[in-house]
C-alpha cells in the first residue's frame, strides 16, 4: 500500500523561490495528510490524529495539499481504481477513474475512456477528458501544467488553465512567468502572465533573473542577448559571443569568445570598455576584474569601480562565484554583492576567502580550503580541521573535506563534522545539510541563524513554509532499482514532532504523536513479522 503528498525532493533543492510565508511557530493549517504503517495506509490531521482508520478497503492513498480531500485506490473494483474521497473515506467526491496522477498543488489528472482530463481537489472539472498526457513541470511555487495530444506539447497554468495549443516538441522549465520551448527547430517564449507566444532567436537561457534582466543564448550559433521578465529583447542575439550574469545595471561581454570582456548596461550601451581577461557581477560599489597586460596574457584579480577604474589593485590569483557547489569542489552559481576570492596556497591548492562586491571589502581572509555564501549572515566552509568523509559522486567514492556553518562575525554555528554541503530550502526560510548526494543520504534541517532543528534521520524534508509545516520522507531503492519515498514523520516549523514512524527491532513499525504516544496500531507486536519454521 503506498500514500503520498506531492513535493520536491529535499537533497534536490537547491534553489530559493519567493512565495507568501506564515510566521515560524504559527498554528498549522488544516490538513489531511496521508501516511502508511505497517503496509497499511490511513489519514491523519495537523495535530496527529486519525482522520481515516488505517483499517481500511484502500490499496493507496495520495493528496498533493492540505485539505479536506483525498484520493484512493480501490483494489478489484468493477467500475474503476481511483476516487476523489473526503479526507475520512466517507464520502465519494469524484469518480470512479481508471488512472490518477498528482499535478501541482490541489490538482489531478485522472483517466477516463483512455484519456486523461484535470479536476481540483474538491471535485470540479478543470479540463475534459481529451488529454493523452498530463504532467507537473517546475518547482513548487513556479510550476505549470504540460500536456500531450498526438505527439506534441502544450502548456497550463498551474490552475489548469490553457495557456497555448499543442504545437511544441519539447517545453523547459519556468523562469519566472516564462517558459522557453521548442517546435520544429526554432525557439518560442511563453508568457503565461500576458499568455502570449512569440519566436524567439534563442533556444537557452542561460542566467537567472536578477535586476529583471536575463541572458538568452542560441547555443549552436553561440550568440548571447538580453531579455527582459516579459520576454522583451533587450539586447540583440547577434553581437556577441558571451555575457556574464547582471547586476546592478551592467553585464559583462566579450565581442568574440576570446576578446577582453568589458561591461554594458541593460540597453547594450557599452560604459566600460573590454579590456579586462576575465569580469565578474557587479556589486553596489564594484566588481572583480582580472586584469590583462598588453601582451594578451592574464593577471591578477582586484576590484574595478563603475568607469572600469581599479577601485583596489589586482591581488587575487582567483576570483569566482560564491555558491559553494553541493559536492564541495566548485563555485557555480553567482550571488548577488560577493565573490569568493581565493590566492595560490602551493602549486596543489587555494587559500579562499570572500568579498562583498557591496562594500568593497574582504568580509573573509583568505584562510579556508572551501568557502561559500548562502545567506549574507550564513557562510559555509570548511578547515583544516575538518574530518574528510566520502562521497559517491557520478558512480565513484569520492573523500572530501566535510563543510559547516559560521555566521558574518565568524562565529561557528556548526562544526565540520558530517556534512558535504549544504542549500537553501526551496521556501528561502532554511537551510538543508546534505551528508551526500545519493538519493539514500540524509539531510538535516537548519533555520537562518544556523541552528539545527531537525537531525539528519530522514532523506527528504519538504518544508511548506506557507502552511506551516514540514514532512519528513524515508528514501529507498526498490527491487526495480528506484529510488521510492515514503512519508514518515511531520513537524512544524520549529522543528517540534507532530508525528513520527517508530521502528521495533522485530521489524514492526508504529506512528505515534509528538508524545511518544501511540496513533496506530496501540500493539504494534501483532505485526511483527513471523520467522520462518
């Protein structure tokens, strides 16, 4: 028997998305979450208590939000599998249907006559029965509906509502309110807030938005542009070969891919000449240069002003992006105001440290094996003092320096110890602490100030900021080699147990309160299982 509730895998997300957030501590909102015990799936609510008896006729039980809804398969039935019930299994709301599938947020695709429509999690009919392929793309919080009608794509919104005609081979993720996709070889924009489609010169995006702006990019001709956030050609996708990421009115280029870069604001109006090896982001006050001799060749890294003029002389053999990468080995995504700088330790290694392209400074010497930013009062980093650990990484065990938290003072919030990196929550309200990179690996939860609410007992932990709670999923690989989730445990968000899953040692399992007091089964005994004569 299975249940669910639909979210983004939690060593996964790396990524911080803006969405209304409920006060840490609040009241959790209603909720009908399902979950299995001993093979046997029921109901619960927001304080733990049963809303559908685990005893039950179900073979599964699914919901992708809180409500007052949920759905069930029902084995051997005449009329079909699936029905829309009340979260107590009282009511049929909606069905029979012979296939379910979770969309976004309080949507399903069910079947019918073999094609799929959408209904709402209260039973209304979103879409008829006319698709032969329904499926969520994106992240919570930025997600839409792609469907399928002979052998092409077309786009939903999140509520199911029809954005484009089935005419596309192959539609990417959302940035923002935009989705790139592709119909017989040319690139198309999407604007799901003004609905509208256009051609477009580009087939990739290649940056995040920041300051509203976007870099575009026609990889096979390897031209780079400038979009605005409702798709607005900002900068033509002939001239060049390639453009940094924006910040603070300018973007870096290069005219040829191995010219001297320079900078231009946002209307392609070049205000800073090319003439430097390598540029980075801007700040508020500045940003970090590599400096280029005469003779072509590369030198130093310091920190240019607006004019291109060195506000503090080259000094840094490096200067990159400050995301620590999640398997600790490289900066790979640029932050907005810093960078992490770094000098030649021996000819072997680097001695990091950060800047604050924002204030013109070092914030961090350059004294750290590995050093990133993930908030600007939270930095990750390792020592030489860090026990190393092993990592699988792309089918091979790697050892690597184990990271922790400090805040902008320096102060240690967590020791080196266990983890190999850690990510902001795809609410931005926490961080995760990954122990690697396997789909088996647990993750440990920690709010802003770098205090650790949840410990490292669970694979994936959903927070829905929103609503105020978080789920805890235990992972596993299937005989079918799959990873499979599998609900166990739920807080709230100051890391306090509304209900767990308990192990006994005979193999049993019981769900029991945020007390230690038991929900079902009261004599989790009867269902050890029984050794073979």
């Amino acid at each position: 028997m299975k249940s669910g509730f639909s979210g983004m895998s939690g060593y996964l997300a790396a990524l911080a998305i803006s969405m209304p957030l409920a006060a840490v501590g609040q009241a959790i909102d209603k909720l009908a979450v399902p979950v299995c015990v001993n093979t046997r799936c029921g109901v619960v609510d927001q304080d733990g208590k049963t809303l559908l008896p685990f005893d039950n006729k179900y073979g599964a039980i699914y919901a992708n939000r809180p409500g007052n809804s949920v759905f069930v398969a029902v084995p051997k039935a005449r009329d079909g599998v699936w029905r829309l019930m009340s979260a107590d299994g009282k009511t049929t709301i909606k069905g029979p249907f012979s296939s379910m599938r979770m969309l976004t947020p309080g949507y399903y695709g069910v079947g019918k006559g073999g094609k799929l429509g959408i209904i709402d999690d209260h039973g209304n009919e979103v879409q008829p029965f006319r698709f032969d392929d329904l499926s969520a793309i994106g992240d919570p919080g930025n997600q839409y509906i792609a469907y399928e009608l002979g052998g092409k794509q077309g786009i939903l919104n999140a509520k199911g509502e029809k954005i484009t005609e089935a005419v596309y081979d192959s539609p990417s993720m959302p940035f923002g309110p935009l989705v790139l996709a592709e119909r017989g070889g040319q690139g198309w924009l999407i604007n799901f807030e003004t609905r509208t489609e256009q051609a477009v010169p580009f087939d990739y995006l290649s940056k995040r938005f920041a300051d509203g702006v976007m870099v575009s990019q026609h990889m096979k001709n390897r031209t780079y542009g400038l979009i605005d956030a409702k798709g607005k050609e900002l900068v033509p996708q002939t001239q060049y070969q390639w453009m940094g990421s924006a910040g603070n009115g300018y973007v870096a280029f290069r005219k040829e891919y191995d010219d001297p870069c320079g900078y231009m604001d946002y209307s392609g109006k070049v205000v800073i000449q090319p003439k430097f090896a390598k540029c980075e982001p801007f700040g508020k006050l500045g940003a970090m240069a590599q400096a280029r001799g005469a003779d072509g060749k590369a030198g130093q890294y310091g920190l240019i002003g607006r004019q291109g003029q060195w506000l503090l002389s080259p000094r840094y053999d490096l200067a990159e992006s400050a995301e620590l990468g999640l398997i600790g080995q490289a900066h790979l995504r640029d932050i907005a105001g810093y960078a992490a700088i770094a000098r030649k330790k021996d000819s072997d290694s680097l001695s990091y440290g950060i800047f604050s392209t924002d204030e013109g400074k070092e914030l961090f010497a350059l004294q750290y094996p590995l050093i990133g930013v993930l908030t600007s009062d939270l930095f990750v980093y390792s020592d030489d003092k860090a026990p190393k650990i092993n990592v699988n990484f792309m089918g091979s065990v790697e050892s690597m320096s184990s990271l922790g938290l400090m805040n902008r003072a320096g102060k240690v919030l967590s020791k080196p110890q266990t983890f190999m990196g850690f990510t902001r929550d795809l609410s931005g309200r926490f961080v995760l602490g990954h122990e690697g990179t396997a789909p088996d690996s647990k993750v440990a939860l920690f709010d802003l100030r770098g205090t650790q609410l949840i410990a490292p007992e669970w694979q994936e932990l959903e927070v829905d900021a929103e609503r105020g709670f978080i789920l805890a999923n235990e992972v596993f690989v299937g005989q079918d080699n799959r990873p499979h989730s599998e609900l166990r445990a739920m807080y709230d968000l100051t890391g306090r147990t509304i209900f767990t899953v308990k192990f006994l040692s005979c193999g049993a399992e019981q769900l029991v309160d945020g007390e230690g007091r038991p929900i079902w089964p009261a004599n989790p005994a009867t269902f050890c299982p029984k050794k073979k004569k």
